[in-house]
C-alpha cells in the first residue's frame, strides 16, 4: 500500500545560509521599526528595482558612500534623496 506523504511548503527553499540570515535579520528589524544607516550596494538596487549593473552606471554616482574594510556601503539618506528628487522630476 503506499505512503501518503504531505508536502509542506518550505519558504527556505532555494535560498542559501546567507539569505536565510539576511531574511530573518530583515524580518527582526521590521518588527522593531528600525531602518538601517547604511546598505549593501545588492540591497540598494533591490530597493530601487534596477539590475546591479544599471545601479553602478546610472546612479552609484549620485549617491553617497562609505567604505567599511572592503565592502562600499550606500548612505539610506542618499538614496532616500535621491527617490525624492526623481519623484519630483517626474511630477513636473
């Protein structure tokens, strides 16, 4: 006779350890209400909805950024700025 086996969804699936913890840390922060100073150039361009690529060619440059040992973070503030000015020229 055969087994019946339920399927459970697993959110987890396809993500590796580096994702998962970035995940659960995202969720935490959002439980708490708290924004981040800064953010990784991945995340940034996430955040806007470009390709990483696009985000270094057309906007990196507008930005401000610090570096942190070898990794170059982008400033939230900036890049809220920046959505705010690009706001702005497409209302008028």
């Amino acid at each position: 006779m055969p087994q019946i086996v339920q399927v459970v969804p697993d959110d987890n699936l396809g993500r590796n350890r580096a994702e998962r913890r970035r995940q659960k840390h995202n969720e935490r922060r959002q439980q708490i209400g708290q924004r981040p100073a800064l953010i990784a150039i991945n995340d940034a361009a996430d955040h806007l909805g470009i390709a990483r690529s696009t985000f270094y060619a057309k906007v990196l440059s507008d930005l401000e950024t610090v570096r942190i040992g070898r990794r170059r973070m982008v400033v939230m503030e900036s890049l809220d700025r920046l959505v705010e000015q690009l706001r702005e020229a497409a209302a008028g």
